[in-house]
C-alpha cells in the first residue's frame, strides 16, 4: 500500500504515530517480564507505524475509557477499542480484528445459573466502568443495577469488597480471577461477543479512516492477528471474519 504524504499526516499532527493502548484487556495488552507494554495491540500500532514510515508513541493507560477519550481527544492518533455507537460518535472504527467473549461470574453460593437470569431489580451486576461490556449492559439490562469498577482488571475485586450480585467482563480476565480467588464460577456462555477494531478520531478524515481500515484487514488476512494471538500466547479470542463490503 503506497500512502499519500497527506494521509501520513492526518495520522500524524505531532510527527509521531502516537497509539493509545488500554492494559486493562489482557487479551489485548499487558506488560512483559521488563515492564514493557506487549500485546497484540502494541504489535498492531507497530506494524502501522512501520507502513506510515514514521516513529511510534505509546500512550498507555489502565482502562478502556480513559484510552477511548484520548483518541476521541486527539491526545492519540489510533487506539485499540470495542465497537460500540456511542464511542463512534467520535472516533472512525475498522471492523473487527479480534472476537472476545463477554462473560457473567457469580459465586458459588449463588441462586443464578443462567445469564439469562441476572436482569433483576435485586441483582447489582460489577462492569468496568467505560469497557464495552459497560456500555452495552447499561443499554440491556432494565432491572438490574450496574456498579462499576475503576477499571476492569478490578471487577472481580470491588465485586467482593462490595458483595455485589454478579461480575461481568472479558472472559478470560475473569478465569484469571476465579484462579486466584476461591468459591467463584462463570455462569455458562456469553452475554455478548466484543468485536475490537482499531480507531482513529473522525476529525482526520475519510481517507485516514479507510486507509486504517484496510490496514486491519490487511492484517487479518495476512495471518499477522493470528500469529500476534499465538506469540502471546493468548487464549478465549478469535480472529475476526474478513469485513463485508
């Protein structure tokens, strides 16, 4: 793909390509054994910034909200996210490079055995406040009551300190937490499927938004996701389905 220098430029105001990156979805990203963030997402902002021929910025954060408002705040040029409409009220998505299951986890004590089951008025479901899975069971469910977590690797630990009814969040961050905490298990199957894509902020145009979209398809198609998946040993996330037209 040859880009024009003024596509390289709408992704690039400061002279770097600067990627915002949430370490709050260990599907996506982490730190390695030196402190490092590493990830698909990183490997991802890479990779683009290699295309674009220019040098990469990480601009790192703890949640999913607070890496969408930097994108949508043009403090980032591209960010990794969930699809969702009201984060696109501001930011141009590609379509999905990686499907992850949004999972419900309950105690072991608890009356619920079913996903279907947990929109009651008595039940208080913990999200990670701004994650997807917040922003679409506030959408959802109309009886229960949403409580939210600073971010999501602390779902499952508010959802104890404050004896909450239900957890919900990706799920293999929430397997993690049943492994380090006993008396905890996921109800079966998923109450969504999060479809993460790549984004960039509307404000940059068209052509900067279809040039990113073709890059994740790209990517897709390659076989780079699938590997990125493999090289980090990721589990519960699939690579997402060529775009439809």
């Amino acid at each position: 793909m040859t880009l024009d220098a003024q596509t390289i430029q709408a992704f690039t105001p400061t002279g770097k390509l600067r990627a915002s990156i949430n370490l709050g979805n260990p599907i996506l990203a982490g730190r390695d054994p030196s402190g490092q963030p590493a990830g698909v997402s990183i490997d991802l902002a890479r990779a683009f910034a290699q295309r674009l021929g220019v040098e990469l910025e990480l601009v790192v954060w703890d949640s999913a909200g607070k890496s969408v408002e930097a994108v949508a705040a043009e403090q980032a040029d591209i960010g990794f996210f969930a699809i969702d409409p009201v984060r696109g009220a501001d930011i141009a998505f590609t379509d999905a490079y990686v499907l992850i299951e949004g999972a419900y986890l309950v105690r072991n004590s608890s009356p619920l055995q079913q996903g279907t089951e947990v929109d009651r008025a008595d039940v208080r479901v913990m999200v990670g406040k701004g994650s997807a899975y917040d922003l679409y069971l506030t959408r959802e469910l109309k009886q229960a009551r949403i409580l939210r977590a600073p971010t999501s690797p602390a779902v499952v630990d508010e959802f104890l300190a404050q004896d909450a009814d239900v957890a919900a969040g990706v799920k293999q961050q929430l397997e993690a937490d049943m492994n380090r905490l006993p008396g905890l298990r996921l109800l079966p199957g998923s109450f969504m499927v999060i479809r993460q894509a790549m984004g960039t902020p509307k404000s940059r145009g068209p052509q900067a938004a279809a040039t990113l979209r073709a890059f994740v398809e790209d990517m897709k198609a390659s076989g780079f996701v699938a590997q990125a998946l493999q090289r980090h040993q990721i589990q519960g996330a699939a690579v997402a389905p060529p775009a439809t037209a």
